[in-house]
C-alpha cells in the first residue's frame, strides 16, 4: 500500500478527546515559518482538516524528504501525546 498522506486525529489511543481545543491550529503554527518580510508562511505539505473526529492534522508524506525536521517533530508529538493516525483510506498509520 502506497501512503500519500497521514491524519493526526485529536482523539488518544484510550478514546479520550486531546485537549486543548485548538491543537490543530496551535501545532499548525509551531511549525509555520517567516519569510524575509516577517510574514508568516505555512507549510503547503500541512492542513488543517475535519473529520469525523473532528479537527485534524493532514500531513502529506512528501514531507519526510523536503523537511524531516518537521516530519519528526509531528510524528514526535502524535507519538508523544497517544494520538490516533490513520493514512489517506482511513486505515491506522503506524508512527515509528
């Protein structure tokens, strides 16, 4: 299986809803960055989107190769705070 993209969902591994209710967009921004006029530029490899769920993270997996910094740092919080993945046909992701 070929996986263009994961969701980091806002729902932990026991069921319980992630808090607060606006990671997406704080975690949005913490991996934003700044261009030379001190305008800020959002990576176009990232949204924000709703699910079910509700609020998620899209991360496309090009992201891997064009910025892994970034790429670990979102796997490191998923990880980290026990959230749900799952990839582009709503199949679990495994974050490794």
């Amino acid at each position: 299986m070929n996986v263009q993209a994961f969701y980091i969902i806002g729902t932990t591994v026991d069921g319980r809803r992630f808090r607060p209710s606006d990671w997406t967009e704080r975690l949005y921004y913490a991996v934003a960055s700044y261009d030379r006029n001190g305008r800020i530029r959002f990576n176009p490899l990232l949204s924000i989107r709703v699910r079910d769920e509700g609020r998620c993270i899209r991360v496309d997996m090009r992201l891997r190769e064009s910025d892994p910094i970034t790429y670990s740092f979102l796997t490191g919080f998923a990880r980290d705070n026990a959230l749900l993945t799952f990839d582009q046909d709503d199949q679990p992701f495994s974050i490794h």
